[in-house]
C-alpha cells in the first residue's frame, strides 16, 4: 500500500503547478483525476481484498489456468471457472457393417466455479464446484458435485502442504481440465477409463519446486472401492471424497522435469489396497504413467503411456457371477497427440490449430482363469480436427474420431465442442 501512498501524494502535490500552466491545462488536468481514481480504486481493492486475478494461460501449483487464480490474488476472494458443451454425431453403423442407429446428443457437459480465498501470503483455500449434464433431478444424468477443496499452506517453493479433497496427480487431463488447455472435443479415451479423470480423493500431502527446474506432488489417500470395479475398468471404484471408506489407504505422486520451457517430462504413480473390506484378499491396485509435453512456437506434442496391475490372488477368491472378477489383471493404454497452430507465424492473437491423435488402450489385457475377457475393451481410437481460439480462454473444437475394436462393435463419430474459461 505505501508503494501506491507515494505517486499519489506526488501527484497530489503537482495539482496545483498543473492548473496554473496556460496550455493544455484542461487536458492535462484530466489525464491527473484518471491517474487519481485508478489509483484510489486499487488502494480500495487492496484494503477490501476484493481486487481479483485474471485467469493466464499458464497454471500453478499443479492447478489449471483458471483453477490457479486465487494464488495470484492479492488477498480475499478469488472467483473462477469453466465449461464446454458438447455436440455428438453418432455414426448408423458399426465397424462390423451392423446398422445400429443412435441419437445424435446436443450436451451442456458441465458448468464449473471455483471459488478461492486467500488468508494470508501462507494459506491458501482453493476449491471446485461442479454442475454437470445442466439439472440434476429424479432420474437425470445431472449432478452437483465438488471436484476439489483443500487448504494450502504455502511453507517455501519447495515444500507445501496440502489437505483436504484433492486431485490424484496422474497424467495431463485429471488436473489440468479445462477445455481450452486440451486438443478434441472429448478428452481422451486414455484418461477417462484407466486413468479415470476426473479422480479425485480426500488425504494430505506435500508439494513444491526443486532445483533443476523439477516439481512434485505426492499425497496420501482414501484408496479405491474394489466392490463397484468390473470388466470396464476401476472408474466406478472412486469415491470422490463422499463418505469415502478408508480402512486401506493409498499413496500416489508425480515428478516433472522442465529442462527448457515449454517442455516437460513426467512420471507418476499410485497403489493401495482396493479391498475396503474387513474380508477377503487384499486388490493391490498399482498404477503408473510417463508423460511427455512439447509446446514453444505453435507446435504443440503430447504422449502419454499407462500401466495397471489389480492383484490376481484378491480376485481369484471372488464368486464366478460377481462383476469385480471381471476387472483386468493387467490394463494398459497410451496415445500420441499432435498439433500445430496455423496462425502463430502471423503474431494473431487468435489460434487455429488442426490436430491429430491416435491411442490404443485395453481394460483386460490380462484376467484371472475362468473370466473370457472381452474383446470390445481393446480398442484403438483416431481423432482429427481443428481447434480455433478468438482468445486464448475459448476454443470451439470440431473433430471426427474413427473408433475400432476387436469386438469390432466400434462406432465412428463426429463432435463439436465450445468450450471456456475465466
């Protein structure tokens, strides 16, 4: 405050010296009243803590853009958010030649708020409030959910601590979410079945910068519910936070490495006993990934590889009819992303970016004796299209995705996305 106290006394002081110069004198006059009221108006900001941060394109402290606001604050509330509708033109027939019609979808996927507030230069409450499908009634697809809510305290850049409800740190779309920040109209199959975004658990931990320009995020968590897994993967197994059981507990973290910027290289991990259970073999589930990202000059490269392992002896033991033996032993999945901002050579503000991705992925690669596994969860999926941004937190997304199975059950689609953030 006493940075701003100083030009304004000085300019206070030179009033008078300004009304009695003969030329220009109106306009000068007028020029010091809007200097004056800019700065009142931020001294006003200041004291009141209701001066707000502008989401950047740039994320931190392993937040998105916008869900990162509130550290950039000055203090007092911060208030953020994002969302994305989604058209789905859906292919009559399946890769067999099957006609098999189905409703072409028009969804307003999620509206999100963030709402954060800063105590002091060393506490930090950030948190995420989520309306999906646009209504939640009887019987709709809707809900009202918080994807995240925690306290930071902010010790030093290289170590912080952070409680409460928190995003697992495992590959690029379960933190960093928002439209915007991603190639497709969807976010990738990889990350929405074996890394099952958006995964979010309650627990503790630790975060910060390391020298060699390395970063890190490493928590302990509720772990899953092995009861609600099956052949399609561990998705349904997350507890969100929502009167989670938590007689085993889970670990999970990542480490980035940033040689230049605009590169990062990465790898993260989880494991913990699904079996919440005071019965039966424990479900170890172990998960890891390595991720790499390229963005400088337009050019932006993606690629991501995951492994899974669910304990074979915990479900062995299960009854041959429950839906948990189904799960895969081993799963895996990957893709490769490319994209190249046609416009960037021109110094437009404006982006328009034609992309590419491939990903193959396989829920039961492998599965205990007695389970056939099915052949419609190793699949392989092709997307390409085009993003266009009038600004850099919006991005409307056009793209075809050619998806095959071994089931060879798959369907091809057409999907436009609009999609922003604030």
């Amino acid at each position: 405050m006493k940075s701003l106290l100083t030009p304004l006394m000085c300019a206070l002081l030179a009033a008078p010296a300004f009304a009695q110069e003969k030329p220009d004198t109106d306009k000068r006059i007028a020029e010091l009243e809007r200097r004056l009221n800019a700065m009142s108006q931020e001294l006003e900001a200041q004291k009141t803590g209701t001066a707000m941060p502008v989401a950047g394109e740039a994320g931190h402290f392993g937040m998105a853009p916008a869900a990162s606001k509130v550290y950039g604050s000055k203090g007092g509330l911060s208030i953020g958010g994002y969302g994305e509708m989604l058209y789905e033109n859906f292919d009559s027939k399946l890769q067999n030649g099957t006609y098999s019609p189905k409703a072409n979808t028009v969804d307003f996927v999620r509206q999100i708020l963030y709402v954060g507030y800063k105590f002091d230069e060393r506490i930090v409450f950030n948190t995420e409030l989520e309306f999906e499908h646009a209504k939640t009634a009887t019987g709709s697809a809707g809900e009202v959910a918080v994807e995240f809510a925690y306290l930071d305290f902010l010790l030093n850049p290289a170590f912080n601590v952070r409680a409460g409800m928190v995003l697992v740190p495992l590959g690029f779309v379960n933190e960093l979410h928002e439209p915007p920040t991603y190639l497709g109209a969807k976010r990738p199959g990889v990350e929405g079945t074996i890394i099952p975004t958006t995964w979010r658990e309650n627990g503790v931990g630790v975060h910060g910068e390391l020298p060699g320009h390395f970063t890190y995020r490493a928590y302990v968590i509720n772990g899953l519910d092995a009861s609600k897994f099956g052949a399609s993967g561990i998705r349904s197994g997350r507890q969100n936070g929502s009167k989670a059981l938590a007689e085993s507990l889970a670990l999970t973290g990542r480490l980035d490495w940033s040689p230049i910027p605009g590169t990062t290289f990465g790898l993260g991990a989880y494991t913990g006993n699904s079996n919440q259970s005071d019965s039966g073999e424990p479900i170890r589930t172990t998960l890891v990934e390595a991720h790499a990202e390229y963005r400088a000059r337009g050019l932006q490269l993606r690629g991501l590889y995951t492994r899974m392992t669910n304990s074979e002896n915990g479900l062995t033991g299960l009854a041959a009819a429950s839906a948990v033996k189904k799960l895969g032993t081993q799963q895996w999945g990957g893709y490769l992303e490319a994209g190249y901002d046609v416009l960037g050579l021109t110094g437009s503000k404006q982006a328009l970016i034609p992309y590419v991705r491939w990903e193959r992925l396989n829920t039961q690669q492998d599965v205990v004796a007695g389970v056939v596994a099915d052949l419609a969860n190793d699949q392989t999926l092709i997307t390409a299209g085009v993003a266009y941004k009038p600004i850099p937190q919006v991005a409307v997304k056009l793209d075809l995705t050619k998806a095959e199975n071994r089931a060879r059950t798959g369907r091809d689609q057409v999907s436009l996305a609009l999609g922003y953030y604030f």
